[in-house]
C-alpha cells in the first residue's frame, strides 16, 4: 500500500470514530443538558473537519515535482497542519467564551440544570474510543513520517483528555448534587483551555515549516558529523535547512584539498549527499558546495 493510501486509511479510521462520537455527543449534550458534553461535540465536529483538511492536502502533497513546483508540492501537508490548529484554536476560545457566560450567570444567582447520566457514559466512551485511535494514529504517523498525520493523531489525544475533565465535571454535577452544577461549565472551560494549548503547539510548529525554520539543532549537529564522516571531507560549514512537508532540504558547504581534480572532487561532494540521504530518506533535497582548503 502507497504512502498516500495509508494516511487515507488511519484518517478514514480516525473520520468513521469522529462521525459517531459527534452524534452520540451533541444528543447526549443536549438531552443531557451539559454545556461541557456540547463543547466536547463541538470538539469531535473540528477533527472531522480536520480530517477532511488532511485527506485533501495529503494528495496534494503527494504531487510529484512539476514546472511550477521545482521541490514538489509537500508544503500543502504543512499547510494542512497550519489549518488544522487555526481550526483548534476558533473552537477553544469559542468553548472558553461559552463556558465563561454560564460561570457568570451561576455567580449572579442563576440555576443551571444539572446534567443527565447519559452525558457522563457519552464522556466515558469518548475517552476509550479517542485515545485508542490517538495510539494507531500516531503509529501509523512516524511509520509514514507525516506531519499531518501526527498533528491530527494528536488531535484525537486532545479529545480524549478534554472527555476527561468533561467526564469529570459531568459526574460531579451529578453525583454531588444541586450546588454542584457548576462544574459542568467549569469543565467545559477547561477543555477550551485544553484545546487551546493544543492548537498553540500546532500553530507554532506549522507556522515554522512555512517560514523556513531551521531544523533542530540536534539534527543539524549530526548532519555536520555524518558530512566529517567522509574521507577527505573536512570542515563542513555554512549549513542551511528546512522542513518541505515530510522532507528535509539540506545544503552546506565542504572543505576539500584543492589539488583534487574537478571529478575527484566531484565524487567526495555525492558520496556526501547519498550518504544524507540514505540517513534522512532518498527524497531530501540535498546541495553541497565544494571549497578548496
């Protein structure tokens, strides 16, 4: 099976769980009367949208390099990612706002309806389905090395622990009685915060690979080692990189003896790039540049 074809598959696995935990929550929320269960269906209708997000830009992305795209088209899983949080952080803030109107109105005297049992068994089966799909996603995710994969497995893990707080909020105002009602909105800000922290990260890293941002120092301090590695090669500087989509670029310069012939000197600078790529993927853009020493 194709790579293309296999982030279908765990995003279709991740869709068929969203669809049916979107149903199941928004009737558990509303016949339950739980603004905290409402948030979490609000939460599993963004990872259908966001799946939806991956399945369009992974085939995309998946385009081989052509006339207007000289490093092919991995960006657009990027762009994917970047979108999948903007998605997060609306929905957070949205919850956030929501929950803060009825702690408002219960600190003014207002009564809020306690929440029915269906919506704390609604919370439980969220948590159980979301984070085993979180677990085969993020599998799947570093087997396949895609970024969206991993952002939207991510995503799955995020509803599972806001099912958490939502599971407990909802049972407390349950089984506590009247004057705890309460915390069924209290939870339900909780989980927007919860999101919000989430989308941040996704945002940050998103937000990185489209502008350019270098990767790691740790990766790029073994690419300046594996580059020494080779005989004759010496003082590799000037090291530039970057994320496209799934892929690295990678280009520095070299330092080798300036009486080597222009062949000889040929051969060190490919031995150095299929030594890279055979490290990093055969799709890494690699560029070495030879100086005479």
């Amino acid at each position: 099976m194709t790579r293309e074809k296999e982030i279908y598959k765990v995003t279709l696995v991740g869709s068929v769980v969203n669809v049916i935990l979107l149903a199941f929550k928004f009737v558990a929320g509303i016949v339950g009367h739980s603004s905290a269960m409402i948030a979490d269906a609000l939460h599993s209708l963004s990872d259908f949208v966001t799946d939806i997000i991956v399945l369009v830009f992974v085939k995309i992305s998946n385009k081989p390099q052509d006339k207007s795209h000289d490093y092919g088209h991995g960006k657009y899983e990027t762009l994917a990612l970047t979108l999948i949080g903007i998605a997060l952080m609306a929905v957070g803030v949205s919850i956030i706002v929501k929950g803060a109107i009825k702690i408002a109105a219960w600190a003014n005297g207002e009564e809020l309806a306690a929440p029915g049992i269906l919506a704390f068994w609604a919370a439980i089966v969220s948590i159980v389905l979301k984070e085993a799909v979180y677990w085969y996603s993020i599998v799947k995710a570093k087997k396949l090395n895609s970024k969206a994969v991993e952002a939207n497995a991510w995503h799955h893990r995020s509803d599972a622990l806001s099912s958490i707080g939502t599971a407990v909020g909802i049972g407390g105002a349950i089984f506590f009685g009247d004057r705890w009602t309460i915390l069924d909105p209290v939870a339900s800000v909780v989980v927007g915060a919860f999101i919000v922290k989430v989308a941040f990260d996704l945002l940050k890293n998103g937000i990185g690979d489209l502008m350019e941002q270098s990767l790691p120092d740790q990766v790029e301090e073994e690419i300046l080692q594996l580059a020494s590695s080779v005989p004759g090669v010496t003082e590799p500087h000037d090291l530039r990189t970057r994320r496209i989509g799934n892929h690295y670029a990678i280009e520095l310069h070299i330092l080798m003896d300036g009486d080597l012939s222009l062949k000889e000197a040929h051969d060190k600078a490919s031995e150095v790039e299929e030594l890279l790529r055979q490290h990093y993927g055969q799709e890494t853009h690699v560029a070495v540049h030879v100086e005479p020493k």
